[in-house]
C-alpha cells in the first residue's frame, strides 16, 4: 500500500512540473508550447521607407501628433519603429513645428 503511495506521489510531481515548465522549450527545439507566446515581436517597419508617398513634413501637424505622447514626448525609435535617419528627420520637424507653435510642447491637460 505505501508502495503505491510514493508511485502515485511522484507520478503527481513529475505531472506539476511538466505543466509548470511552460518557459521550457519542447523536444524539438521550438516553444510552441507555451501558452499566451509572449516572446514573438514582429519587427517594425519605418513608415517613410516602406511608403515613399508618406512625406515627413513640420506644416502636417496630423502626422506629427502620431509621434508624440500626451505628454508632449517625442515617442523613441524603438517604439515608433522609425529607421535612424527618418527619426532625427522626425525629431527635427517636431521642433520646427513646436517652434511655430503648430504641435504644443505639452497636452493641453495636467
């Protein structure tokens, strides 16, 4: 009886920790196990490179809004997904415009 016991005990635990290991990779190599697969990032593509019609501008203050916060940030290569020369373009038209006061330096609320 106590034999089985300990058998059914650690057939439980060998069970949990297959379920827990959901950061583990699978036999084969790949996670496609796991669940929600929170590590897949698609890459982002600069906007001005892939479309050659969209026209990086100061005088558009529509355009201009898309990249920066709430707070008047200017929103960060890595999140905007902009190449590096497009984003110094960017940032550069964004203070062109807040210079003539056409994109504000900070929202209109606290």
């Amino acid at each position: 009886m106590a034999t089985t016991h300990l058998k059914n005990e650690m057939r439980e635990k060998s069970d949990r920790s297959n379920r827990d290991s959901g950061d583990r990779m699978d036999k084969d190599g790949d996670d496609r196990g796991r669940r929600g697969g929170g590590n897949f990032h698609r890459k982002k593509v600069c906007r001005f490179c892939s479309d050659q019609d969209f026209v990086l501008d100061y005088k558009d203050v529509r355009m201009m809004q898309s990249f920066v916060t709430e707070h008047g940030k200017i929103v960060p290569r890595r999140i905007s997904g902009n190449c590096a020369l497009h984003q110094r373009q960017l940032t550069t038209a964004i203070k062109r415009a807040r210079n003539l006061a056409l994109v504000g330096y900070v929202s209109m609320g606290t």
